[in-house]
C-alpha cells in the first residue's frame, strides 16, 4: 500500500509520455511509466530518478489482454490504489508528411493498417479503463486523461489519415461512454488533444513544443472534484467533439 498519490502514463518513454511523466512526479506523484521496451522505458525513467523524482517502469503493451491485467495486477499489489491513468500510448501508422496529405488517402490506406492503428489508438484505453478503473472506484476517486486529436474531431474532419482519424474518434467516443457510466463517483475522464507538438510523431516542423502540450494534460490529471468530465480539451479550453 502507498500513500502517495500514483499515476500511470502509457507510451512515457518518450516525447508527451515522457513530458507527462516528469511533470507529474513533480508535482509529488509517483508515476508508473509503462512501455512496451523496456531497455527505452529505463534509459527514458533513469534521469527521472537522479533528479529525485518518485517513478519506477513496467513493461506493457496495450494492445495485450495479458499485459494490461498483469499491470492492473501489479500496481494493485504494491500500491493499492491509482489515482491518474494517463492513455497517452498510440501510433500513427499511415505516411505522416503533413505537407502530402495525398499519400495518407483513404484510397491508399489498406484495412490492416486502420485495424492495427484502432487496436493500439481505441482499444488500448479502453483495455487499461477496464482493467484500472475498479482501482479509482475503491476510493471513489481519479482522473483519465485519453490523448486524442484534433484529427479526430467530426466537427473539422477532413480528408486523409482515416486510420488515425476513426482511431481518434473512437477515443472521443470513448471518453463520453466511460464519463456518462461514472457520473455518479468521483472519477472524472476527458480527452485532451495536445495540438501539433515536436516528437516523433508530430516531426520537427510542429508549432509546440513538449512542455506547451504537457501543461494541458497535466491540468486535466489534476482537476478539482468540481471539474469537468467527459469534455475535449485543448490547453483547457473546450474543443468540439
């Protein structure tokens, strides 16, 4: 058992996971940093710890039944309780060069490729949401933060990327099934979209850098008992879905 707050961040051995995880544990949580390699998840959580900051890694891939219930398992275990579940883990499998948005066509795009990106983008979160939630229910308390997109928004949905976009409206869709079922706890889940940012998704050329977007996420992980749920977010300011 701990008495420390906890949180899990998916994806957190580089860019906005990483970014999350810091600035959690920072702010005094102690954030279980979960990836699938786990030679990248230490050589990412290593500097992390000799600065003082209170996290520690699993190896997980959310695309796993098995891995997310052993994850559920272990943090159960050691610390019996989860306060924040950061879905950041996902994948964009189709050509990301912005500026040809042709090469990412719907046309061109094959099934597998939609499939494999709903797996990890949708299916994922809803796998961890399944498996860490009944932890935030014995305390009637908590906070998912599910990193979606613009490019997934139905009020701007424009043309290309269609895995990544349906992936995305997914996410969103989500996010307002789980905050309707849990309006009556205290658990609050929103989506938050973090903008074009600088990693190795969103390429060089993006206009935010990791520590602009974190900021977002991290105001949703924390919101008050009188905030918001089943929102979309960008920077806190409400999106359209």
């Amino acid at each position: 058992m701990s008495d420390n707050k906890i949180a899990i961040v998916t994806g957190a051995n580089r860019g906005l996971g990483l970014g999350t995880a810091r600035a959690l544990a920072q702010l005094g949580f102690h954030v279980l940093m979960v990836g699938r390699d786990p030679v990248k998840l230490n050589a990412a959580a290593r500097p992390l710890q000799e600065d003082g900051l209170g996290v520690a890694c699993f190896q997980a891939d959310v695309d796993s039944d098995e891995q997310v219930a052993a994850l559920a398992e272990h943090v159960a275990q050691r610390y019996g309780r989860l306060d924040v579940l950061v879905n950041n883990a996902g994948v964009m499998l189709e050509p990301r060069d912005f500026s040809d948005p042709a090469a990412a066509s719907a046309f061109l795009t094959t099934p597998d490729v939609a499939r494999r990106t709903y797996e990890t983008n949708a299916l994922g979160p809803l796998r961890l949401c399944q498996a860490l939630i009944p932890l935030m229910k014995q305390r009637n308390s908590g906070r998912v933060v599910n990193l979606s997109s613009e490019l997934g928004q139905l009020a701007e949905m424009g043309g290309s990327w269609p895995g990544y976009r349906m992936s995305k409206a997914a996410l969103n869709a989500l996010t307002r099934v789980l905050a309707a079922e849990l309006t009556d706890t205290g658990i609050k889940v929103n989506a938050v979209s973090p903008g074009w940012v600088r990693t190795d998704l969103g390429g060089s050329d993006a206009e935010r850098s990791v520590e602009e977007a974190v900021a977002g996420i991290v105001w949703a992980a924390t919101l008050p008992d009188d905030g918001p749920s089943g929102e979309f977010f960008r920077d806190g300011a409400a999106l359209e879905w």
